[in-house]
C-alpha cells in the first residue's frame, strides 16, 4: 500500500471511519442511485465498505494491497465479496455492476495513464446505463505534509471530464466540495442501441 505510517495510522482510524460516514459518502454520492450490485474500487482499511455494505444489496470491492485485502476479508467477508487484485486490470466480466465506485485512492495511483485504465476498467465492468462515481482530494499544506513519502497523483479537475469521457463515459460531470476542496465526479455508461 503506497501510504507512509501516519497516513495508514489516520485511513485506519475510527476518526477517518466517522467523517466517511457523515461527510464523504453523503457529498460524493448525493443523488447517485447505485443500485443492486456495486463494486468498490480500493477500499483500503474499509471505512466506505462499512459504510456501502449496509446501502446495497450486493456488494463486492477489490484491493490491490495483499495484507489489506485479508484484514478487509476477515472483518466483512460474510457480507462482501472481497477480492485481491488491481482496479486497472479487472479480473471480472464485463457489463456486471449498476454501479462502481471509488473515494479518495485515485491519488494513490503513481501514473495518470494508470488512473486511465482504471476508468477505462470501470466503464468495462459496468452494466449500460451503470454509474461510475467517487471522490478524491485536491492538494493543500495538510494534504500535502500527510504524504511525505507516499505516492500522491492527484487529480486535475478540469481535465477530469476529457478523461472519463475518453474512457467512454456520458453525462459526466465533476465538482469541488465547498469546504474541503475535493473533487466528486460522475460518468454513466450509455445505454447501447
């Protein structure tokens, strides 16, 4: 996991958990229904897994940390499917999932190109019609001395919606959070012909 210890200590947090909980997940997924089947694109410590798991009917979620990964299956493997494995390279089928969704890990992801497949991985497993939604955070002093160390791509706002849409998503759309600062985003996958 590419997070130096501080920052593992906080995502790993009860403190991390409750502002996921009350501020994250409402914002990043306000008036996105995501219906039956989602999968959550690297949980890490679980705070949104917790959160999701009790929102949908069916939920899988896959980490690219092995350890992580086995905390992840241990905890609530009885109510997810939990898999070990890279979001840039799915091993799932397509046209699976009403929805997939992500919070802030994309930054984690040492490549822009890399962030690219994974959108493009997204839209894959995704049903027509499916929702591709998340959040991630954008620079500052606080953001930036947390990942001393650790991998930190953020991503860059205004070319967010070039890049899910050349990943195939429609009706995209990518916002700042008025406080914070972060970034949420949306992209459907169309509904074929």
């Amino acid at each position: 996991m590419p997070m130096n210890r501080a920052h593992r200590k906080l995502c790993s947090s009860e403190k991390w958990a409750q502002g996921v909980r009350d501020r994250l997940l409402p914002w990043a997924l306000e008036h996105v229904d995501l219906g039956d089947d989602v999968l959550e694109l690297g949980p890490g410590y679980g705070a949104n897994l917790r959160v999701l798991i009790d929102q949908v009917p069916s939920l899988t979620a896959i980490e690219i940390d092995g350890d992580t990964a086995r905390l992840l299956q241990e905890g609530w493997g009885d109510r997810a499917t939990i898999l070990h494995g890279d979001a840039s390279a799915l091993p799932l089928p397509d046209g699976t999932f009403s929805s997939v969704v992500c919070f802030t890990m994309l930054h984690h992801v040492p490549k822009a190109e890399t962030q690219d497949e994974i959108f493009r991985e997204a839209f894959r497993v995704l049903r027509p019609g499916g929702i591709f939604a998340g959040s991630d955070s954008q620079p500052n002093l606080r953001f930036r001395l947390l990942h001393i160390g650790d991998t930190m791509n953020t991503l860059r706002p205004k070319e967010l919606p070039g890049r899910l849409e050349a990943a195939g998503f429609t009706d995209v759309s990518v916002d700042r959070h008025p406080e914070s600062g972060g970034v949420r985003f949306r992209g459907r996958r169309p509904v074929e012909a």
